[in-house]
C-alpha cells in the first residue's frame, strides 16, 4: 500500500496544482477581489519561474518525495503511530492536522528570528497576491521547510497515504487562499471557520506589521484562533489595504535573479 501511494504522488500533485491554478487564475481573471498594481505579465513570470526552481531543488534533493519517506518509515515501522500500532484511519488524521499545526508554527519561527525572516522575506514582496504568489518562496525556504516537515513526519510516523493527502490539500489550499478572488462575504465568514480563505490570509500581506504577523495558518484557521493570531480584518479595508513590503518598489523583486538575492540585502525601511 505505502507503495502504492509512493507510484501515484507525483501524478496526483502535479494534477491537482495544475487544475487549482488554472481554475483560481479564471475566477481571479472573471471576479477579482481588488485591482492589482501590475500586470500579470510582468509579476507572473518570476513567480512561476521560481516554483519551477523550487520543484527541481526538492526533486533533486529528495527524489522520493516526503510521501516516499513516510512510506519507508511505515515499512521499518519508525515513529509514533508505527510503533504504537495506531488505527491506520486515527493515524492519518492525527497526522494531517499535527502536520498542519507544524507548518503554522513554522511560519511563525519565520516572521518571529530575524534570520529566517530574511529567507522568507521574498515571498512579502511581492506587491500583488494572487494565486501566484502562492509559488513564490526562496529555495532556502523551500530546503528549510522540506526539513522541518521531514522531522515531523518521522517523529508521528505519519502514514503516506496521510502525507500524500496533506501534500495536495497544502498546495491547493495555498493556492486559494493567495487568490484574488471576490467570495461572497457570507460564503467568506462560513468558510473561514473551518480553513484560511483568500480575505484571511491577504491580511497576512499587509504593509503594517502588526497585520503581517497575524493570519499564519495555510489550511486550518483554528491555530490562529486558539493562539491569539487572528486579525478578522485589516485596519484600512480589503480594497485599500497596501499590500507588499514598505521599502520595496511595486515593480521591484519580480525577476528570479532580485528574489535569489533578497536574503542577502539589510532591512529597509
């Protein structure tokens, strides 16, 4: 079985991304939420360009993918739920939402040291959020997080099967909740109880610092809320909140060669 979902994962992702953007980006093209500041022809190059960079890096660095790791740890049976023996249904959801937990701390140890915070800088600058900027990470960020989860799965023992689902419902949801799509506000409300919607998360990419380090979660909204990070809504309104960095030119970090070097540049004011 673990096998089995090894074959299928990269089928399955690249899928399941390739349907998410393309649906997210005609919703956005069809009922954007606010007006962007630059064309998608000049902020969607770099950002796709950097997601296909960070694909090759994990690819190279890790050919089996986490899902293979999981399912290698399931067959010498090493971690939690291996050893204790768990309910391979009990252990794939405990699994999905420890590792949905662990990437909201993750992104708070990003905002919260300073040298993090440089690696994941790049992914704030961006002037717009779309659907886009949900491929826009530095590879750094991508080995670091990679890492990170790597631990987290071999601690649970989580099952591939939980790892694959987590892996796509993480991609996707990203997607969506960078999209500059215009939800109907009850819809909006009704889902945010549950996972992290596009008004959500866009407060995270507010100029004012108090509202970007708020809003953490990918999937789940609920870590926010029971760890006092929430901000229901920003300050100046969805239409004219300034998103982005202060310091940072609309047009500026929108080729590879500016973000790739971004960590290496001060802070800016």
């Amino acid at each position: 079985m673990p096998e089995t979902v090894s074959l299928f994962e990269p089928v399955l992702r690249l899928g399941s991304f390739a349907l998410a953007l393309a649906v997210l980006a005609a919703a956005e093209a069809l009922a954007p939420r606010r007006r962007l500041t630059l064309d998608r022809l000049i902020r969607w190059p770099g950002n796709l360009g950097i997601g296909m960079l960070n694909t090759f890096v994990v690819r190279l660095l890790l050919p089996a993918s986490a899902v293979g790791f999981a399912a290698l740890l399931e067959q010498e049976q090493v971690g939690l739920f291996n050893i204790s023996q768990t309910s391979p249904v009990v252990a794939g959801l405990l699994a999905f939402v420890a590792l949905d937990f662990t990437i909201y701390l993750q992104h708070r140890a990003l905002h919260h040291f300073p040298l993090l915070w440089r690696m994941h800088r790049m992914h704030h600058v961006d002037a717009d959020v779309d659907v886009s900027t949900a491929l826009r990470f530095h590879p750094i960020e991508i080995v670091f997080s990679l890492g990170v989860k790597l631990i987290a799965i071999a601690l649970l023992g989580a099952p591939a099967a939980a790892v694959l689902a987590f892996e796509v419902v993480l991609n996707v949801c990203a997607m969506f909740n960078h999209s500059n799509i215009a939800l109907p506000l009850g819809l909006d409300r009704a889902l945010r109880l549950a996972v992290v919607t596009p008004d959500m998360h866009r407060i995270h990419h507010s100029v004012r610092r108090v509202e970007t380090d708020s809003n953490f979660g990918f999937n789940l909204s609920v870590w926010d809320r029971l760890l006092g990070t929430y901000t229901d809504a920003p300050a100046d309104g969805q239409e004219q909140m300034i998103t982005g960095l202060p310091g940072y030119a609309p047009a500026e970090g929108t080729r590879i060669h500016r973000m790739l070097a971004d960590p290496l540049e001060g802070e800016r004011n």
